[in-house]
C-alpha cells in the first residue's frame, strides 16, 4: 500500500529515543522528509542520522518562546509542514498521595501546555498544507488510569480532549487531528517502570518483563515500531477520513471500551 508520504514535511518532536524515534524512523522510510526534536543535542544528532532525518532542532518544550522558534525552523528547512506529531518526555510517575505541587507543574506544562503551544505555532502552517495531519502520543491509561501514573494520566486526558476539540474545529479545512494511546511498549519508560516492580519483588528485569507479558492478552509486551508504523498510517493521504480519534494499541490489555 502507497501511503503517499513521499515528500511530506513532518516535525516529531521528543524524538530522539523511543516511540518519538520510532514514529520518525515509520515516517522516513515512507518517504516523508522529516526533522526531529528533542532537549538533548547530542542524543538528537545521533538519532537523525540514524532515522535519515532531514534535520533536527534542539528545543525544550516547556518553554513557550523556543516551541515557536522550533516550528519556524522546521517550516523554513522543509518549506512548510504537512504532518505534527506531538510527543513529549514523562512525567513523574507518582500516586495521588505521594504528589506535591512541582509534579503537577511540570506534567500541566511538559505535558499539555507543550501539546497546546506546538498546535498553535503548527496549525496555520498545516492548514496551508491542504492535507495536515497531527497525531499526539498519549497512553492507554486516558482510558483506564491507573494509580502509580496519576500526573501523567490527567495530563494526557487533557491532550486527548484538546485533539478532539482541534480535530473538530480544523476538519473542514483538511487537517486531521488523531492520538495514539499506546501501552505496554518495550521503551526506556516501560524498562524503569518495571524495573522498579522487580526490585520490590526482589527479581531481575527479564522475570519481571515475563511476567508482565504474561498478563497481556497477545502474550508479549509491543514493540516501538508498531506505534511508529500506526503513526505513519495517520499521517498518511490513506487516513484522510479519520480524525478525533483515539487508538490504543496495547496487545489488548485495556479492558476500557
């Protein structure tokens, strides 16, 4: 199947590792000409070249004023941009009771606020587009929270809403608006999250990586590429009657309808 992304312009931001990284590397190999973004330099270059990035952007998305410059950047080495894809670092992982107000801060401004200001710099460049495309990675506890994750599930919830408003306002002028909920997906997150439960059971990574996959429905625990390849599909021309949606893909493990 001809996704016909050939020659798309696409920024991917918190792309340096990861699922960022993977949505990257679906986009490329489909033939999109995209930059990649994220707050470490060096971690950033290695993984444009190693995805064949058309160019990468160093930025902090936290900060208002470098989410504009990184969207300019990007429109001025692409000469526009068809495709966002919306990503950002995690948030603390924390229960209700053992937040303060700092964790709440930094998932309210890394979380959402950055997924507000990249559609705000963003929009009126993939509205010129014709064919804009945005996808927000998010995760499958938007529909079925879960306790450790409290900061991140309510900071994403409000991406999830926020797509759907977008979605809504921008059908009419082309630009589709979708979020991936991902969930267990073998990333650097999912290795410290578990690595934290094998320590209080007092086992390795690996037992404790078995024994999560034996709890999902498909047996195994997903892979980056999977997400990265259901991005490209959104983004593609192929897509361009589906938007405001949101897609879990976590080997069934979500009993949420």
């Amino acid at each position: 199947m001809d996704l016909g992304l050939t020659g798309a312009r696409a920024l991917v931001t918190a792309a340096s590792s990861g699922l960022g990284r993977a949505c990257a590397a679906s986009l490329t190999a489909e033939g999109a000409r995209v930059v990649v973004s994220s707050r470490d330099p060096d971690r950033l270059a290695a993984a444009a070249r190693d995805v064949g990035a058309a160019g990468h952007v160093a930025a902090d998305l936290g900060d208002a004023d470098a989410v504009r410059a990184l969207v300019e950047r990007t429109v001025a080495l692409l000469g526009g941009l068809d495709v966002l894809v919306v990503n950002c670092g995690p948030p603390p992982a924390v229960t209700f009771a053992e937040s303060v107000d700092d964790d709440w801060d930094t998932g309210h401004q890394q979380v959402l606020m950055s997924a507000v200001r990249l559609l705000r710099a963003a929009l009126p460049h993939l509205v010129a587009s014709g064919r804009g495309r945005v996808v927000a990675l998010t995760g499958y506890g938007v529909r079925e929270p879960k306790p450790g994750l409290v900061v991140s599930e309510a900071t994403r919830a409000g991406v999830t809403i926020l797509a759907k408003v977008v979605a809504d306002t921008h059908a009419a002028d082309g630009v589709t608006v979708n979020t991936i909920a991902p969930g267990p997906i073998l990333t650097d997150r999912l290795r410290e999250l578990q690595g934290k439960l094998a320590a209080a059971a007092g086992i390795d990574l690996d037992e404790q990586l078995r024994r999560a996959a034996a709890d999902i429905p498909a047996r195994r625990i997903g892979r980056p590429e999977e997400v990265g390849d259901l991005c490209a599909f959104l983004c593609s021309e192929r897509a361009g009657y589906l938007t405001g949606q949101t897609i879990v893909v976590d080997g069934g493990v979500n009993r949420a309808i």
